[in-house]
C-alpha cells in the first residue's frame, strides 16, 4: 500500500516513527529530535505507511509504523505527551499531525468506494484511488469541550475511563447538521442536565487520540440542578476556582489550557 519507500527519500530528512501513542525520538542538550532518513536506515527494524507531513525549517518531515517499542540505540519511544516541552511549538504541532495521519493511515488500507488496496504517493497527503479516482481525506472528528462557570466555581465532571480523582471539562462530539453552539447546549444537558447561556468561543486545538479537532468554549451557568447521565459521566459538581481538585496536569492537555486561562484571568481581577 505503500509507493514511498525509505531508501529513495532524501538523507537530511526526518522520520517519526511511532508504535501505537509512542513516538521514537533521541535526546539532545536542552530537548529532543527525531531521527533523520539516513539514521533510520540504519536501524534493523521494519517500518510502513511512510508518509509526508509537511517542511518545517526547510527540512522535510515524513511519519511512519513501526512495530517494535524497543530501545534501538540511544533512540526511545516516548508517549507524545512527554514530547511536549521537548521540541518546539511548531515542531509539536508537526508531531500531532504525524500522529493523526498514521492513525487515519492504519485504519483505511482500502478504497471505501471499490475495495481497491490504496497507495500513498511521495508528498501527498490524501489518496486517490487508482482503480476508481475516489478521493480519501483524512477524517477529521470535531469535539466541543466547554467550561462552565457559576459565580466564583467551575464545573468539572469525571468520566468512568478517567484515572481516579481525575475532574475535566465537559465534552463531546458534533452531530451530522448540528451547529456548534447546538452540540455545546446538548452535550451539557445531556451529560450534567443544566442549561447554560453566553457561550464564547475559547479556541481549538488538534487532538489526534485518535482522530480529532477539539473546538473549545466558555459558558455561564443559566438554570437547572446537576443530574448526571451515569453513563458518559460518574461524578459532577462546582469546584471553587481557587480549590480545584485534581485535573489534567500535564500541557497536552488542551482542557488543562482553557481552565489555566480561567485562573489567569481570575488571578489579574
Ligand atoms: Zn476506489
């Protein structure tokens, strides 16, 4: 399924290998990179669905599969996550990129119109069936994830497939015809039963677990008593702004930047 093959890329550039969430990087002073061409090559492991993600620096940038997860020379496999931090901005946006088209890679080997096995070209980042000219992009899922606010509190939920203690933002996915705003109210009623009004746009980020755009807001509490869906949600209340309990800590976490904004914006009143 595969027209790009490692040894006819250019040597200067850069690889991302991943196994699964796991991303094979090498430590430099003061961070992280990831191998070039030339030092995959040298490595005895298999890798497939090479494809391009994109220049960054001049250089070109190209993710792949592999299967192993074991340490190869002074190279290991990091979650994501870890990476953060580790390389820049841009480079870690490349990084979330990479993952989302392995991840649409692994799971579209064939055509959905006429079953053709399908074939990524060098520097494309769709597919064109070559049996019936049917065009593959990568799916993209939107995500609303809203905050809400209630005086001086902020309600934060838990979801049963949450590490214990762990409280986060209210989200959820948008609906076929479905306004934003619309999936923001539903999602709210739906999981923790309040109405809510002044819903404002926070910003977005890409959020490639597995294949998502996660669309961020803020809101105010309208009306309502909080009656949990005892499905998608276990646990739901108002937390004191300046008495959180424990939250996503790291700065992947995209829900982590709206309620750190909300902190800031409280610590300047
Ligand atoms: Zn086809």
């Amino acid at each position: 399924m595969n027209d790009i093959s490692i040894n006819a890329l250019n040597k200067n550039s850069y690889c991302l290998l991943f196994n699964k969430d796991k991303v094979l990087s090498k430590k430099i002073l003061g961070g992280s990179r990831f191998p070039s061409i030339s030092e995959v090559e040298k490595l005895d492991i298999n890798v497939s669905n090479i494809i391009y993600i994109g220049t960054l620096n001049e250089d070109d940038y190209y993710a792949a599969n592999v299967l192993t997860e074991k340490i190869i020379k002074d190279l290991f496999f990091r979650h994501i996550g870890e990476m953060y931090g580790e390389i820049d901005e841009n480079m870690f946006l490349l990084t979330l990129r990479a993952l989302h088209f392995i991840n649409w890679l692994n799971k579209n080997k064939y055509c959905s119109c006429c079953g053709n096995k399908i074939q990524i070209k060098p520097k494309e980042t769709n597919i064109k069936c070559s049996n019936c000219g049917h065009i593959i992009y990568p799916r993209i899922t939107p995500a609303i994830i809203v905050a809400i606010l209630k005086d001086d509190k902020i309600l934060l939920a838990r979801s049963p497939h949450f590490p214990p203690k762990l409280y986060s933002l209210i989200s959820g996915h948008l609906d076929p015809g479905e306004f934003v705003e619309t999936c923001v109210r539903r999602e709210v009623k739906e999981e923790v039963g309040i109405n809510i009004k002044n819903i404002r746009y926070f910003g977005s980020h890409p959020w490639p677990f597995p294949n998502k755009i996660m669309i961020g807001f803020i809101a105010e509490y309208s009306s309502g008593e909080i009656e949990i869906d005892n499905n998608e949600i276990e646990a739901a209340d108002w937390f004191p702004l300046d008495d959180l309990p424990h939250i996503p800590d790291y700065n992947l976490s995209f829900a982590r930047k709206i309620i750190d904004s909300l902190l800031e914006v409280r610590k300047n009143k």
